[in-house]
C-alpha cells in the first residue's frame, strides 16, 4: 500500500514524522509523493498560532476529498491539531479515519492497518508518556542534516503559548536513547545534528538533577562523522556557564544560539509570563559576545502582544536596534484559545499588528543587510546543500545559518560538489540576506 504523508508545522513534528515514515517503512509500507496514489494519506498537523491552525484544517479538507473519490482508502490526522481536537475532527469531518494524539504516533502502523480494516477512533496516551525514537528514521531533509528532539513538552507556561497543553510538561529524552540515535544518523551520511526540543536549555534537569545539556553536547562531539553541531530554542536566562565553555572547547559546536526573547519591555515581558527582564537579556547577550566573540545569535518577537503600548513597541525597536541580532523573526501576536493571554484585556488589533510587525521587519532588515555586506571578503567554512539548475553553482549555509530560516550561501565553481560536502568558501558578495562566495580552497574535510 502507497501512502502519502504530510508533515506541517515546527522542526520538532518533522522529527514526530520521520519516525512513523520509519515505522511504516519498517512494516513494508511504500510511499508517494502524488496524493491521487495514495492507499492512505496521513496529516501531521501544527496548532501553534492561528495561521498554522487553519493550514490544518485546509489540509485535512483537501485530503479528505481523495477519500470522497475513493482513490484514499484511509485518511489519518496527527500532531498537535489532532492532540487539541481530536474528538471535533471524528465527529465533525467524517472522511478522517483515525486521531493520533502527540505522544500516541508510535500507534501509526495500528492506526493505518485499523483505518484501512474500517474503524474510525481516537488514539491517544497520557501526555506524560515519552515516545522512545525508533531505529528505522527515515530522513526527509535531504541526509546531511537532521534534527535531534532531545526532549519533549514545556514547564514556562508562557502566556500565550498553548504548548504546555499539547505536548506535556518537560521530559528529557535520556541520554543513552539520543546517542544510539546520533550514531545511528552518522553511519546514515548525517553530518550536521541540530539540537531541537520546546527549550533545549534544562535538558537533563528532571532525569539526573542538573542541567545536563553540555554534557550531552560532549558526548555527541565524540560521534566519528559528525562534522557540526547547532543548538536551538535557548531561553536566555537558562544559559549557563558550563555550557558557554563547552561551546568555546568543542570545534564541532557551532557558535550560534537561537534565544526566544519575544519583547524587551519589562512591562510586556511579565505579561507573557517570561522570566527575563531588559536588563537580563542585554547581560546575557553582552557575555555570549564576550566569550565567544564569532557567535551568531538569533531570536524571535512577538508584535502587538495585548496591552503593548506604542511605547512599549518603541521600546523593543530601540532594544534591537542597539542589540543588532544577527538572525530575526516576528510573529504578529496570535490569540489562542485557552491560553492566559487570549483572555487579557487590551487585545490589539490586526492592523496595529501587522504594522508593528513589519516595522520590526524592515529594522532588522537594515541590520541584517549591513552584516551581510561585511562578510564580503571573509574566508568561511560552508556545508553544500544542493546545485543550483543550469548553473555552474551551489547552494551552502556557514555554521551561522540554520536551514530553512536563515540566508544561503551561492558558491560559483565548475568544481563538482555534493550536498553535505564541506568547502573552504571566500564571499565576493551579498545579496540582502543571501551569500555569494567562490571556492577558496580543496574540500575542508
């Protein structure tokens, strides 16, 4: 049977897909990239924010029309929409066979051999059960890279955040399990892990008492293959001096961090439920430079967040504009259901929104510009990703740039380079975000 799998949403749910492409694999299941041959279809869905709600919704909608047809003989809703309504979406959209909630995807072999047997149901486990990763992964980011869930689920209880409620308080996947799975991706051609979890900082703090993150950072350095390492998803004020000296002592540690500051108004910062103030995060941010002057750092906000004044959005801008993060995202502030802050008074409006959004955009832009034009002439190490068509060039990414949020690298060569090679690269340009760069030397091997 042919199925055809749809994974929407963050890195983390990527990692939740591979594994039951690999479980399915493992059981002889074949797949298709062409919805119309699928035997069944099954949906990873993302609730984060409201726009990844109804991505979907609208995804499960058009999937459901193949079993309308009767060319889809099952239709298979997972991940976090399917945690959150598991039950709406049985009753409410009949084509959907089985609900996996988010700590129940080890089930998929049974969910699809029960759907296509006939049975409609909801499969879920308590969220404090901790899937365990399984030995038949199946890459979907090309093999040179992959991500590494080392835990699962959340303790801030962030205001406006819904995690908490989807995926469970924080669980440390133990240390012994991410190795084995390290090793294992390595003798598959991974050279790149990149280290993903709702906060990758306290790892280690509910299994051995301690913040164990640099200690696990060590034991993957170790790994024969593994060429760089990257951590995301760092809450600022979880930092640690253990881990700041293991970033410096370990070369395959890339000096990058992503840190979720969110806002830098003391006032909107309590009104998220963050546990950083202005000063904290310029402390925290001024000693990462310090110690490892090359690191690139970056961070996301939160735009229009209930209550911010147009102060307080001056506020933020000002901050960034004297931090000058390398990286930036914004979210226009989404109200969902069931959080603390869907409730506040004072909800902005989607214009005022929308337009302090953008404005955090075009700043950063110019920051982002500016830093890109002073690596001209920079000699760097960078990770080939693919070819460009028709072209005599390559796309890479240097340690600075996480893929599918950062900027690219362009490498112009007639040499012949494969994705995952690793080249010594002088940039002769920039293109807003982007890189362009010429071969400075043999492989970096």
């Amino acid at each position: 049977m042919k199925i055809f799998f749809v994974s929407l949403g963050c890195d983390k749910n990527l990692v939740d897909s591979e594994e039951m492409l690999g479980l399915l694999g493992s059981r002889g299941y074949t797949f298709t990239d062409d919805e119309t041959e699928a035997d069944v279809i099954v949906i990873n869905t993302c609730c984060f924010i409201n726009d990844a709600k109804e991505e979907s919704v609208q995804t499960i909608l058009e999937m459901a029309e193949y079993k309308k047809a009767g060319s889809c003989k099952a239709l298979i809703v997972t991940g976090c929409m399917a945690q959150r309504y598991r039950q709406e979406i049985l009753d409410e959209i009949e084509e959907v066979d089985m609900v996996l909630g988010t700590t129940a995807y080890e089930e998929i072999v049974q969910a699809v051999e029960q759907a296509v047997g006939g049975a409609r149901a909801v499969e879920e486990k308590p969220l404090a059960y901790l899937p365990q990763p399984g030995e038949s992964r199946i890459l979907t980011t090309g093999g040179h890279f992959a991500y590494l869930k080392i835990a699962e689920g959340c303790n801030k209880c962030c205001t406006y955040c819904i995690i908490p409620k989807l995926r469970g308080k924080y669980r440390s996947v133990p240390m012994e399990r991410l190795i084995a799975q390290a090793k294992m991706l390595a003798e598959q051609g991974v050279k790149e892990l990149i280290l993903v979890a709702q906060e990758t900082t306290v790892y280690g703090m509910d299994l051995y008492g301690r913040k164990s993150l640099h200690l696990l950072l060590e034991a993957l350095c170790k790994i024969s293959g593994i060429r760089w390492i990257r951590v995301l998803y760092c809450y600022p004020e979880e930092i640690y001096d253990e881990l700041i000296e293991t970033m410096k002592r370990e070369p395959k540690i890339c000096h990058y961090l992503d840190l979720p500051i969110q806002h830098a108004s003391d006032a909107v910062l309590r009104r998220m439920g963050r546990r950083t103030t202005k000063q904290d995060l310029l402390s925290i941010i001024e000693k990462l430079r310090r110690e490892i002057p090359d690191i690139v750092l970056r961070t996301t906000l939160i735009a229009g967040f209930p209550g911010e004044t147009q102060e307080q959005h001056e506020e933020l801008m000002d901050f960034i504009d004297e931090v000058e993060f390398d990286r930036l995202g914004v979210f226009a502030y989404s109200q969902e259901e069931d959080t603390p802050a869907a409730g506040m008074p004072d909800q902005i409006d989607e214009e005022t929104k929308l337009a302090r959004q953008e404005a955090l955009m075009e700043l950063q832009q110019e920051i982002a510009f500016e830093k890109a034009e002073a690596m001209v002439g920079r000699t760097v190490i960078a990770m080939v990703e693919g070819s460009v068509a028709d072209e005599d060039a390559y796309v890479a990414r240097t340690y600075g740039d996480a893929p599918n949020v950062d900027g690219l690298l362009f490498i112009n060569t007639g040499e012949m380079l494969h994705s995952g090679d690793f080249a010594k690269v002088r940039i002769t340009g920039a293109a807003e975000y982007d890189l362009i760069g010429e071969i400075a030397d043999e492989f970096a091997e």
